[in-house]
C-alpha cells in the first residue's frame, strides 16, 4: 500500500491583504519546526491578489511551503472578465489549485460539468486540482452522504486519465461542518473517504487510489486534527477558519 504524506491545506478565502499574507506566512514558517515538514506537506491558498507575494517570499526565504488558487477558469485566455486561467497560475508557480469548493457551488452555482471542465483545465497547465466534495445537512440527515459525494467526485474526474489521477487531491467537506464549529466526527470523515477511495479504485484501480490523498474539512484545529487524520483514508485536512491564524495553523500543521 502506497505511504501518503498528510497534507494540511490553508484556504485563506476572500481574507487578507497581500501584506498580511506576506506577514501569515511568515508567522507559519517561524513558528512550525522544519522537523514536522518532513512528515507533512503544508499549503496555502491566498486570495489571487497574494499570489505573487506568497511566490516570492516562499522563493526568496526557501520556504518549504507548497501553494495554490482557490479558483482557477475552464478556458486558457479570451474574453472572460473576471475570470484567472491556468497558465497565468502556473507562471505563480502554483502547485494545486480549488475546485469546487462549496462556496463556489453555492454562490457562483458551479455545476458538476463545468468543475469538470476545471479539473482537466488545471492538469492542461500543470497544476494538480484539490476537488473539493461534501454534501448538505439535509442530504446528511436523510442519510445519503456517501452517495452523493460520490457522484460529485465521480463527475468531477469525468475525463481525468489513470495518470493524471496519480497526483489528485480529494476533499471531504460536508457543508454542514464548513465554518459552522460542528466538526463530523473521525468515524463521519472516515465513511465518506473511505467510500470515494473505493470510487477511485473502481474507476483507475486499487493501486492507483491508494496514491491519491483525500483530505478532509470541516471546522478543523490544532485540537482535533490529529483524531481526523488518524482515520485510514484520511490524508489530511483543508482548513478555513484556522489557517488565519499563523501559530494556530503550525501548531495544527504539527499536530496532524
Ligand atoms: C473550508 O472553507 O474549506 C473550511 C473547511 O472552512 P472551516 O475550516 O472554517 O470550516
């Protein structure tokens, strides 16, 4: 069975300057010991405006942090105003890139087909997508969560290759849990990776899902993320709330 490296993700949102990520990022890299960076990959997703600042200082500093987009455009170039392609985020010298967050669901009513169209618009130009699945609280409650997580992921990697899902990154985000403090508990987070591992094995092989990390996220801190990431297809987690905080997100980076 592959060995995965936990991976804790820091998605910023619409939140700080580039200064003030500039100044995060600092903060993180002091405060976690380069020890724990051989056991954890750590990334952040700044808010477009910091990604030029985040690409320096990680360069110039010889940061040992990964980062990426939280959004990333179906087309290359043209007339989309607004909208960020995947070459100008490789040229960042991005790593991974968002797709589907809930939030991009919900606000921007992103559908299925079009994440898709993301996903394979991220691997055209390098970059590695972190699709993001999880359903409702309604859907939690009526019992159907691994269904429909499932279909999310299913159709989201419609057109992704048996190689190109080597470097996949999942992430279980049940939307009741998102920013809201109620955490799914570890035996939650483990039914539904569990199941989309199972997903990944059926469509590219058991070899292959069994290289693929599927993090999870959901009101995820430095307290409980060690009892998140103890659970078998758990390879991580993406946090919102707490990668703001620089000393709470290395002690969280440590703990996991
Ligand atoms: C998120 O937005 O991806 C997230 C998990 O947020 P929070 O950690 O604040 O729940």
């Amino acid at each position: 069975m592959a060995t995965r490296t936990p991976l804790i993700a820091g998605n910023w949102k619409m939140n700080l300057t580039h200064l003030e990520g500039i100044a995060l990022v600092q903060k993180i890299s002091f405060t976690l010991p380069e020890k724990y960076l051989k056991h954890v990959e750590v990334a952040v997703f700044p808010p477009f405006t910091a990604l030029r600042s985040v690409q320096t200082l990680i360069e110039a500093d010889k940061i040992d942090f990964k980062y990426g987009a939280q959004d990333v455009s179906a087309h290359d170039s043209g007339a989309y105003t607004g909208e960020i392609s995947g070459i100008q985020l490789s040229k960042l010298g991005c790593t991974y890139v968002l797709v589907g967050h809930s939030e991009r669901r919900e606000y921007h009513h992103e559908t299925d087909e079009q994440l898709a169209k993301k996903v394979n618009a991220a691997y055209k130009h390098g970059l590695i997508p972190m699709l993001c699945v999880g359903e409702g609280l309604e859907i939690r409650e009526a019992g159907n969560q691994v269904a429909y997580s499932v279909n999310q992921l299913l159709a989201g990697i419609a057109d992704v290759t048996p190689e190109q899902a080597e470097s996949l990154v999942l992430a279980y985000e049940p939307v009741w849990a998102i920013g809201t403090g109620r955490v799914a508990t570890p035996a939650d987070a483990q039914e539904v990776c569990a199941a989309l591992r199972v997903a990944l094995a059926g469509k590219y092989g058991q070899e292959t899902a069994d290289k693929i990390r599927i993090l999870y996220g959901g009101s995820v801190k430095s307290g409980n993320v060690a009892e998140i990431c103890a659970q078998t297809d758990v390879d991580g987690a993406l946090v919102g709330g707490a990668s703001l905080d620089g000393t709470e997100f290395a002690t969280l980076a440590a703990n996991a």
